[in-house]
C-alpha cells in the first residue's frame, strides 16, 4: 500500500473532519494505476493490465481467503491473474521510480529474508504451455501427488521433473507435488480413471511410480489385472469394458482393491472376485442395508449381490 493512501486510511479512521479522504479525486489521479483482479468460483482469471516496465504489488485484499504471491497471484507479459479465490486490488507502479510522499519520509525497503526450500505439497502449474519452474527442496523426495487438469498430462521427465532448484513443469502440466515424505493416512495419495468404451483398448497417460492398483471398479464388466488392465512405466490401460478408477503410486503388495457391486432393482448381480479373495462392506451405496450372509455373500463364481444390496466391497 502507498504512503499517501496509507495515510488517508489512518487520517479517516481519526475522524477528524480536515482528515476526510476525497475518494472521488483520489482514484481520479491514481485510477489508472490499480487494478482489480477477482477469482470467479475459485477459478484462475487473468487481468489485463499494462505491467511492462512496472512493479506490482498487492494493494487491498478483499476476499477472506489470502492471496500469496505466486500461490495465489502474480504477473505475466498480459498482465496480473488471481487463484484459490484471491480478490484484491494491485498497484501498478514505475520500477525505477519509488513513491514518497511529503507527509512521511521514504523508507528503505528491507532486503527479502531468504526463504528456506519448500516442502510439503508445492503446486507447480504450465500456463498456456508455458515452461514454469517453482522452488523446492531437491534434497528430499519429490512425486506427484494430484494432477489439476484432464486436458494435459503430468509425466515425469516428459512434462515435469526436478532440476537442481527446484520443479519445472511444461505443455500444460498443472500439479501438485508431495515434497519429503508424508505420515501414512491410509488415504490414497494420487488416483487416475481409466475406461473402456465400446469394448476397445484405451491407454491412459501417468506417472506410476512404485505401482497401480485398482482401488475401485466402475463397470459391471469385469477388470482382471493382466487380462483386461494392466499398467507400465508410461500409464495404466484398460480393455473388453474395464472402466475403473486406480491408485497410483502405491505397492501393489501392500494394499488391496475395491470392488463396486450392485443389485438394482432388487435383482441378484455376480461381480468376479480372484481365487481366494477375502471380502467386506467398504462403503455402502444403497439405502437397503448390506448384511453378509442376506444379501451378499462370496461363492466360487465371484460376489453375488441380492434385494437391492449396493455397495463398494474391500478385496483382499
């Protein structure tokens, strides 16, 4: 914020008559140099403004959520854009000249403190294609916990990785990236849908990491891991109906799957199980109860769901 608007603000809130701040005349000779930039349901918007050979600083925040720069907000050649409903008022200043006012002797700006590398979740994101690069710890584990877009691909070495500073990302990748090791939550980490319309092979682009596995199935269709999914260095693919949704980047030894089987309409449905499989209720979907040995129960040709039972089961 400005001296002299700075000032205004502290001489209104005084109360004294001869303090009283004339907005009208002073956004009538600084109008030109604020700009207002407001995120639209928790959407990136950008701003046009004419920021060539200016400096851009955060004038009045007006959102109850903050806007931190680079996280929340900053500049680009067209001008200034606001996410993760930032709104504000920016002050579009020359960057060779510094404000002083007569009321207040100008103060030397203190040098920035240096920020330690970050960690944590950092959220790294390619704008039009763009090449961006954000700061990180190197020295720790870094992966990609959740891709922020469906239109482009995160794929390590390909449109993200590590360089010695910190992550770069590219053509479009938006992510956000797990720096250092996390406390297990038993909550997966990073999952990708994956379908087979019509029958056919459809491949679908990501980092895999440590491993896949199917965390749960979507279709009624069967998906056998090696018959009809399956997953390499380059994504996960599915055929003949597999439509489901896997976890990435977990130890396939370490985990089981889940299984969505439903009875609608009250009729008995079969969902194939592998040989073996140990079976419960994960999440119940139906209103009507799901009680083992009632409604569902586990034979040798797989799950069998009956009397309107549906729910998502845990296989081991």
């Amino acid at each position: 914020m400005s001296f002299v608007l700075a000032i205004a603000l502290a001489s209104a809130a005084s109360g004294s008559p001869e303090a009283k701040v004339d907005w009208r005349s002073w956004f009538k000779h600084h109008g030109n140099d604020v700009v207002a930039c407001d995120t639209k349901k928790d959407e990136r918007v950008h701003c046009k403004a004419d920021v060539a050979g200016k400096t851009v600083t955060l004038l009045r925040q007006r959102s109850k959520t903050t806007c931190v720069r680079g996280r929340d907000w900053d500049v680009d050649d067209g001008g200034i854009w606001v996410d993760h409903g930032c709104r504000a008022d920016f002050k579009l200043a020359a960057s060779t000249a510094q404000e002083t006012t007569p009321m207040a002797p100008a103060v030397a700006p203190k040098p920035p403190a240096a920020l330690p590398p970050r960690r944590g979740v950092v959220v790294c994101e390619s704008w039009q294609s763009r090449w961006a690069h954000c700061d990180a710890d190197v020295t720790q584990t870094i992966r990609l916990a959740r891709q922020r877009t469906n239109d482009a691909q995160c794929i390590r070495s390909q449109t993200w990785g590590v360089d010695a500073t910190g992550i770069w990302v590219s053509s479009g990748c938006r992510g956000e990236f797990q720096v250092g090791e996390i406390a297990s939550t038993g909550t997966p980490v990073r999952t990708i849908r994956c379908e087979s319309t019509n029958g056919g092979r459809e491949s679908c682009a990501v980092d895999t990491g440590r491993g896949v596995v199917l965390s749960k199935q979507l279709s009624n269709l069967g998906c056998s891991k090696g018959k009809t999914w399956d997953y390499d260095d380059d994504g996960v693919w599915v055929s003949r109906g597999c439509r489901a949704i896997f976890t990435i980047d977990v130890d396939p030894r370490q985990t089981g799957q889940a299984l969505r089987c439903e009875s609608n309409h009250g009729k008995e449905a079969i969902c194939p199980l592998p040989a073996g499989a140990r079976v419960r209720v994960q999440e119940q979907r139906s209103n009507t109860p799901c009680v083992e040995g009632k409604n569902w129960d586990v034979r040798s040709d797989g799950l069998h769901v009956s009397h309107g039972c549906r729910a998502d089961f845990h296989v081991l």
